[in-house]
C-alpha cells in the first residue's frame, strides 16, 4: 500500500461509521502482504502521538 491507499482505506471507514464514531478520533490502519485493515478506533484523548507532526494535529484539531 501507498500512502494515498492507506488515507483511502481509513476515509471509506470514516464515511461507512460516522454515525457512531467519536467528534473526534484516530484511526489505526494495519497491512501485510496479504491483508489491510482497521486495527483500532480511538477517541483523541486516547490517541498514541509516537511520531506524529504534533504541530499539524493541534491545527487541524483547531480547524473543527
């Protein structure tokens, strides 16, 4: 997978879910050779930051 299939994937489970999902959220996405998918939905409170662009999650957070 490329980034844009993995942006793509975790998109069509946001539109599919977004009656039920948290204002706001992260979506793990997981692949292999053989299998992609969601692995986890967490609300933002619950998010594991690792590496992430801090800075760009806080203004896009601000967008909302």
């Amino acid at each position: 997978l490329n980034n844009q299939e993995v942006v793509s994937l975790a998109e069509n489970f946001v539109k599919e879910n977004k009656e039920i999902l948290p204002q706001s959220f992260v979506v793990d996405v997981g692949f292999d050779d053989n299998h992609k998918g969601i692995i986890e939905v967490n609300g933002i409170n619950n998010a594991g930051f690792y590496e992430i662009d801090k800075s760009k999650l806080i203004a896009d957070l601000l967008k909302t």
